[in-house]
C-alpha cells in the first residue's frame, strides 16, 4: 500500500478507454514506481469510489491525474495525495492491506 505518490496515476490504457486527448496535457516527471523516471500527462477527469455493492457511488470528485505509458502496478491505479487522499480522513490498516476514507 502506497499513499505517497503527490497525483493519482494510472496506466494509459485507462486514458484510452475513457477517450481522454491528451495531446495538449502538461507533462509530469516522477520516480518511485520503477527506480527509473517516468513520464506521465496531467488531465482533470472525475473518480468515483464505490460502495459495497459495485454499483452505486459512495463518493464522486474532480482530481487532477496522471496517465503514464510505462506504468503498472499490480491493482492498476496508484491513489495520490493531491485530488483524492487530500478529500478525505483516511484510516491505514497496513497489517490487512488496507484503508478507510471517510469524507
């Protein structure tokens, strides 16, 4: 579990399947996930976390993100401090490998 990272990221694929142009995105340099830098492009899209049931939304928020070619984490997604952790109180449950966000 890892809540350092300072923008939400994800891999590019994600930015394909929601049709996102990042052509004109700024560009974000960052190191952590790999030992190596990475490059990434920064775009504004909407998270929605899900209840329980996989259906409805518990929480839906604006958050700047980044979609990088080269990344992958096993889980997809690596949440960020600016745009999603910053909404909420969270709870780190490190033993169990996992977390609670309350807003």
């Amino acid at each position: 579990m890892d809540s350092g990272a300072d923008y939400s990221i994800f891999p590019n694929e994600v930015a394909e399947e929601l049709r996102l142009d990042l052509g004109h995105a700024s560009s974000w340099s960052f190191s952590g996930t790999t030992g190596k830098l990475q490059d990434a492009k920064l775009a504004e899209v909407s998270l929605a976390v899900l209840k329980e049931n996989d259906l409805d939304h518990a929480f839906e928020l604006r958050a700047v993100s980044a979609f990088c070619d080269t990344f992958r984490l096993a889980g997809g997604v690596l949440l960020g401090q600016n745009g999603f952790f910053s909404h909420f109180k969270t709870t780190f449950y490190q033993a169990l490998n996992r977390f609670e966000i309350a807003q």
